[in-house]
C-alpha cells in the first residue's frame, strides 16, 4: 500500500491543453481574441444559457453581476453565511451590506423562510450559493420578486427539478474556474444571464468601462480590469471537452466514499440527491460526529495518516473581519454554525482511486475512534 499524501485536490490537465495554451502563445494575441468569445458560446452552450461573459475570477464575476443587479450603497443584500467568503466580500465592495440568513441542515444551502424572514425595505438582491454544488430552491427565492445573483461557483453540471442547468435559469449566475473547481482556467470566472443588455454591460465594466464600438481610449462609464486572457480561455474549451468525464468521475468517487463512509456512526454525509436534482460533484465535505474530537484534531489527525483535508467551511459571520466590522457573534445563525464547526473536507479529484478511498476511510476512523 503506498504511503504517499493524499491531496486535497488536484487539477486533470493534458496535452489538450498545453497544445491550446501553445497555439495562442504562437498566435501573438494572447488578450481579447478569438478564444473569448468561443469559450463564452461554449460554455453557454453546455449549460444551455442565453448569454456568458468570461472574467478574471467568480468573485470578479460576483462583483460585476452585484453592480449589474442594481446593487449600490447602503442596499442590503440577504445572502448565506455558510460559503466561501468570496460572496459576501463582492457585495462590501459596492458598499452595500451582506445581510445572513440560516441555511437547510440537510443541503446547507440559504434557508428560504430564513430569507424571506431576513427581507427589509433595503434589501436590493437575494444572493444564494449553491454550496458544494448542490441546487439551491432557486424558485422559493424567485417567488420573492427581488433580483438575484446565484453564486453557482461550486455547482458546474447541477442540474434543478426541471432539468435546467444550475445557472441557466436566466438570473444572474456566477461561476470560478480556479484550480480546484469542476473546470479550471488556474484563474477566471463566468458570468451567465438571460438578458442581452445586462452582458453587454458586464462586457465593457470587466474591460475599463468600454463599450463594444468605442476607440480604444474612450469609456463612457467606470469600469475594472477583470478580463480573462486567450490563454486562460483555451485552457477553459479544453477543459469544457473534459467535463462530462471529469464529473462522471467525481460522482464514481463520491459513491465510493459513501461505501467506505456510510457505516461511521454520528458521521454526516452530503445530503442525497432529492427527486430529480442533481448535485453537480464539486467537494466532498463531512461532518464530524458531535461526540468526538473536534474538527481541527481530524484534521490534524487526518494528517498524520497522510491523509490532507481542510476545514471546510468556516461560518462567514464568524470570521474576525464580519465581527469587528458587524458586531456578528456566536448564535445568531446555529444551524450554520453547528454545521461550520464540525465540516471537514476530503481528498477528492478525478483520477483518485478506490485504494486512496480506502485509505481516507480508514484513517478517519482511526481518527474518529471508530475503527
Ligand atoms: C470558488 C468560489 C468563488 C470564487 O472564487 P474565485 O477564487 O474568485 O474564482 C465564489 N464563491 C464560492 C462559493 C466559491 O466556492
């Protein structure tokens, strides 16, 4: 049995994409050309969207589908303090306020009551995150009548009740293709909608502000830099070509780890798919019994047997940032906060094998006591 570390994560990359990365290296037009706009059709086509505009990164395409929501100073936004704080961050940076609401104990994604509790005069938009790339109840906030953002960075091939893509309803939706998500371009983000003018807007701000038909040096409004370059674009096709295979592969490994897992007792699992939904593969997270050692001791544990894992997710509320700047302390939020405090998450890749399962498998009970 082999002894190696077992990573977290780790990025299915092959000579597909170093011939594209070559070729656009060759072409001398390594920014805003061809390959942007074929991966944005691409990848609208995959997921059966009307529009997509390539950016830097999901939380640059957060931003810029915040400001396109109408999102602006003193608005609140009602959002999930169970996520990467990446979606929280995006709406302090239009100078509006993260307003959290508790989330379901069993998909972890923002409660829709809590939500609708947590609605003011104020609140301009609703931001749900499909966490761990499960479908967030898309239409309970629909039903609310108040523009949203979907933070669908970690929900590449989800799939709702009615067999619409995650991200494909036709809200603003948002996702990252860092190195550890379904698809990776190393850095970058897509940004989905339905509507023609609202891409086109996010197209000139991601680009200082420039409208489609202006001279190189002229912009009619403020914008940013948050493009995404030729290279990162071919990487993202390549990847676009893989990605059948790639989740395939992580719902194979997810089955496996429900094998190797499901007998731990007080051990939580991410939640099954309900009727036709479909969880588009992105971690896998569990929680730690209540009656055990605590997150940071498996962790630690976990690492002694070669085995790496990451608390996964910290309650955003908590973090020392969101106390000191709102005054958030321990309570307010306790299905989040009792989830938070207890998730750890696994090695978990395409092309891990069912021995490196195993070997997670049984060093968590080891560590867990439960062998
Ligand atoms: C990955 C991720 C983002 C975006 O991250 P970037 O690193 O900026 O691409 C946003 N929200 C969630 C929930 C994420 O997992």
């Amino acid at each position: 049995m082999s002894t190696e570390e077992i990573p977290l994560a780790r990025p299915v990359i092959g000579e597909a994409e170093e011939r594209a990365v070559l070729e656009v290296l060759r072409s001398g037009q390594l920014s805003l050309g061809p390959r942007l706009e074929a991966f944005e059709v691409a990848f609208a086509a995959r997921l059966g969207a009307a529009h997509a505009s390539a950016v830097s990164s999901g939380t640059a395409g957060l931003h810029l589908a915040l400001r396109a929501a109408g999102v602006s100073d003193g608005d609140e936004v009602v959002t999930s303090p169970f996520s990467f704080v990446a979606s929280a961050n995006a709406v302090l940076y239009e100078r509006a306020r993260p307003v959290f609401a508790d989330i379901d104990p069993v998909t972890l994604n923002l409660d829709p009551a809590a939500a609708a509790a947590a609605i003011t005069p104020r609140t301009s938009a609703i931001l749900p995150v499909h966490i761990f790339g499960y479908p967030a109840d898309l239409s309970a906030f629909e039903a609310m009548g108040l523009p949203i953002v979907e933070d669908a960075c970690e929900a590449l091939g989800a799939v709702h009740a009615d067999g619409v893509a995650v991200g494909a309803r036709g809200n603003l939706a948002v996702f990252g293709f860092y190195a550890n998500k379904q698809i990776t371009t190393g850095e970058g983000g897509m940004v989905l909608t339905g509507d023609p003018a609202v891409k086109a807007r996010i197209d000139s701000e991601r680009n200082q502000g420039r409208a489609a038909d202006m001279g190189w040096l002229d912009h009619d409004r403020l914008g940013f830099n948050y493009r995404l370059s030729d290279l990162a674009c071919a990487v993202g096709l390549a990847q676009l070509d893989r990605l059948d295979g790639m989740l395939a592969s992580r719902a194979a490994l997810a089955r496996s780890y429900r094998d190797a897992l499901g007998e731990i007792e007080g051990l939580d699992l991410p939640c099954d798919d309900r009727g036709a939904e479909r969880r588009g593969w992105f971690v896998f997270v569990v929680q730690v019994p209540h009656d055990g050692p605590g997150r940071d001791d498996v962790v630690r544990g976990l690492r002694e047997h070669g085995v790496q894992s990451k608390p996964y997710l910290p309650a955003i509320h908590l973090m020392s940032f969101y106390r000191e700047r709102f005054g958030h302390r321990l309570g307010e939020f306790p299905v989040c906060e009792d989830v938070a405090a207890r998730s750890v998450a696994l090695p978990f890749f395409p092309g891990m094998t069912d021995e490196q399962v195993a070997r997670v498998a049984a060093a968590l009970r080891a560590v867990l006591g439960r062998g």
